[in-house]
C-alpha cells in the first residue's frame, strides 16, 4: 500500500510494517499521530496478514521461506522509495510486534552492506530467531538511530530479548535507544509515537523544491 505524499515530491518516507493479523491501512494511523506530514508511506501487506508462521523466537528454518518473503516485502519498499530519489538515510523504518520483529531483522543484515537510514522503531518487537543460537550480522549500520520500545509485562514479547535485541544493535553501529515502559502490555502507547515524531522531526524540515507538506 502506497499512501501519504506522492514519493515523486516527498521529502522522506516511511515504510511501516503490520504485526500478525494486523493490516497494512491500520498502521497508517502511526504515521498520521506520528505528524508525518511530507512523507511517502508505503505499507507492505502479508498474505494472510502474517509474515511467517511460527514465532520470532523459533528457529529461523522454521520460519522459512517465509521469513525471507517477508524481508524481500521490506528491501521492495525501500527499493520503491529509492527509485523515487529519497535516499534510505531519509526511510525511517516502523513496525509493530511481528512487524517490529521483522523490521529488526532487516535492518540487521542491513548492516552487512553498511546501510544507514533516518530511523528504525521497533514497538513491540525483538530479532527474530532461536535466541540461544548466536548471530553472526556483520557490517555496520553508521550510526543509525534505532528505537526498541516495549513494556514489561508484554505476554508475547520477553523484555530480556528486546534488551539483548538493543545490545546487538551497538554491536552494529546503531545509535540505540531502549525504552521499556512498566506495567504495558502488548500495545503501542504514547512513548512510542514520540520516539517516532522525534524522527520524523529530524528529517521533516527538508522539502523538495516546489513542494509543500501533505498527508
């Protein structure tokens, strides 16, 4: 789903990536609440409306083939806002639980080819795969900001992964910030939307020539 400014005269975009049994339209609101005025909005849309079957915590074998279905649904977005001249330091990347884990994934072997975009939020999410198996990303995300934003008392996201999610992410050059909110469920509350404003804030400014701000 392609939404927001047309990408021919947006100054930024965001790629924003529904969760299990969510959809593409209801993520659009992120953005609205976000104050993402100016941007191109592309939503990918699971078949089914989940990208792959099994938890983020299984083995990624499991998950497989369509998990990397999923990552290529991402890498066509950014692909698509590239061939419309806003470059990937100019993406901000927002996904919401399996989203969020999804959006993780990919921006973590982002890293091998030095890949560095405006933003990436995850709410509600951690890196998918068997936690126990160590991961080998290499590479570096050039300092990146990457929000990884959750409560601690989410039933289907286990803080301890999303804080060793947020100690990868240094590893790979991400400037990292952890925002893990008491007593919250699995839900997206009111600190995560400002964490993605404040990203949105920092590329916003920049309008193409003979355009003007739109949603």
């Amino acid at each position: 789903m392609v939404a927001g400014t047309d990408i021919s005269a947006a100054s930024y975009g965001l790629v924003l990536v529904h969760g299990r049994g969510g959809t593409a339209d209801g993520m659009l609101p992120i953005a609205r609440a976000a104050k993402a005025t100016g941007a191109a909005l592309i939503a990918p849309v699971a078949e089914g409306n989940s990208w792959y079957p099994y938890r983020f915590l299984a083995p990624t074998a499991e998950n497989e083939p369509w998990l990397s279905s999923a990552l290529e649904s991402i890498a066509s977005a950014v692909a698509l806002l590239a061939a419309g001249e806003i470059a990937e330091e100019r993406i901000i990347l927002v996904g919401f639980s399996q989203g969020a884990c999804l959006t993780l994934e990919f921006a973590a072997r982002a890293a091998a080819r030095g890949a560095r975009f405006g933003g990436v939020v995850a709410m509600a999410g951690a890196l998918v795969g068997d936690p126990a198996v160590p991961r080998h990303d290499t590479g570096s995300l050039n300092g990146t900001p990457v929000v990884l934003a959750c409560g601690d008392a989410d039933a289907h996201i286990p803080e301890a992964l999303v804080r060793a999610s947020a100690e990868h992410f240094v590893t790979l050059g991400a400037t990292v910030d952890l925002r893990i909110s008491p007593g919250v469920g699995h839900d997206i509350t009111g600190d995560q939307i400002a964490a993605l404003s404040a990203l949105v804030e920092a590329l916003r400014p920049v309008a193409r020539s003979g355009t003007s701000p739109q949603f």
